[in-house]
C-alpha cells in the first residue's frame, strides 16, 4: 500500500486524531506543528514525495526502493487516510494513536528547545530512513535532496538549529524570523477556521511565499549567498495526489 507521510499530511492526521483521541488542545498543536517542521526537513521523508522523485529524477527501480525498503516516519504509513471519506483503517488508528502518544511527551517542552527534542525522540526513525535513502539515491541525488530539505518550513527553515548556526543568526534576526513565523502560524490558524479545502490550499501557499519572502529580507547579502550555498535553486514540494476528476 502507499504511505502517505507527516510531511504530506499533517492536517489530515490532525483531523483524524479526532477518531483516536480528544481534539489536540492549541499547546499540541503547536507540538505537531514543529514535528511536522522537522519532519518536513528529512531527506528520508522528502524522498517518498512524486514531485521530489521527479526532480531527482530517479528511476522506476529508484522509486520502487523508496516505497518499499524506507520506513515511514511521523504519521506516515499503512496506505492512503482512511478508506473514504476521512475515515481510518484500524491499522492507521493504532499506528497514530501510538504516535500521539510520543507527541504528548513533548508538550511541556519549551519552545526553544523543542526541535532538538523532538529530532531526539523521533532520531531512530529519522535516521532510519535518511540511511535507506542514501543506499537508493546516487550521490548527486542525496545532495539535491539535502538542499530540498534545508528549504523546507518556510521562514521557519531559517531557525532550524542547523540553519541558523551555519547562517550564523543573531539574536535579533531570530526575534525578527520568529516574530514572521508567528504571525503566519496565527493566519493560517485562521484560515482553517473556515475549513480546509483546495482554496484554503492556495490561500495558504500564498501566505508562505509572502511571508518566506519578507523573512529572506532579514538576511545579509553573505547570509542570502551563503542560504543560496546551502539550498540550490528553489524548489515547492507539491503535497497531496492529483484531484479527483468530477463524473460527467
């Protein structure tokens, strides 16, 4: 079955968690936001996506190996959300009920030090699958993808602990990129109010890229040379299967 990862639905498995436990309460959601964070900056994660395959260009046998020898992460795993309709299939219940549980453990963890944890508790899974990843991709693939990886979370991808220390931030540009990331952590908040569907979608990618925009601003001409350095060209990881066609 296809897996279906935390990267590529963490809103969906947010939404599903209703069925395993109580609604997540606004400190978890900030928990899962910053797993989903992490996980999102995973080589191992990233290379189960289409879009990244294709700009990797790997083969069939490539992408044969990823979906088949590397372990899901996060939320990931045992086929597509549900068998219709957001509904679950057991095997998924208990799989995200045991990955709710070992996100609870993070909840009092303060927020400056929460990435380090959570790359603590989920370091066997992580690591286990970037080690798989670099069995299946040349060289030159790995290294593509470590640059699509530090890209990823938005302005947020600069306060990683490794972005920011190769950057070499200063106090003060942490405070303006968190003060950024913030507020589009509130606006996108908002915007799910309404519920979520291919308009709130498109409504939310414009907001990153405006808000990504006026945190590259933040940067020195070295540190934009050096993020350059680190990431290569730009590239959007497209989330989520192709729409389903409307019968005539």
């Amino acid at each position: 079955m296809r897996r279906i990862l935390l990267a590529a639905g963490l809103f969906a498995g947010i939404v599903c968690l209703s069925q395993v436990s109580a609604q997540p309460s606004p400190e978890m959601m900030k928990v899962f936001r910053a797993v989903r964070q992490v996980t999102m900056s995973s080589p191992g994660v990233l290379a189960a996506n289409p879009s990244v395959q294709k700009e990797l260009k790997l083969d069939d046998d490539q992408a044969k190996a990823v979906k088949e020898k590397v372990p899901p992460v996060g939320f990931g795993g045992g086929g597509r959300f549900g068998k219709g309709k957001g509904e679950l299939t057991d095997e998924q219940k208990e799989r995200m009920a045991k990955m709710f549980e070992k996100v609870q453990k993070l909840a009092d963890v303060p927020e400056d030090k929460l990435e380090d944890k959570i790359r603590e508790e989920f370091k066997d899974e992580l690591d286990g699958a970037n080690k798989e990843v670099e069995k299946i991709l040349k060289p030159e693939q790995m290294a593509r993808l470590k640059q699509i990886a530090r890209q990823q979370g938005g302005p947020s991808a600069y306060l990683s602990t490794e972005n920011a220390k190769d950057l070499k931030l200063t106090d003060d540009q942490k405070k303006k990129l968190k003060e950024i990331s913030d507020e589009l952590q509130k606006d996108t908040q908002a915007l799910f109010q309404g519920g979520f569907s291919p308009e709130t979608r498109e409504k939310m990618q414009m907001l990153n890229k405006e808000a990504t925009e006026k945190a590259a601003g933040v940067l020195t001409a070295e540190q934009k040379s050096k993020w350059k350095e680190l990431t290569g060209e730009p590239f959007t990881v497209q989330f989520g299967g192709p729409r389903p066609k409307k019968d005539d």
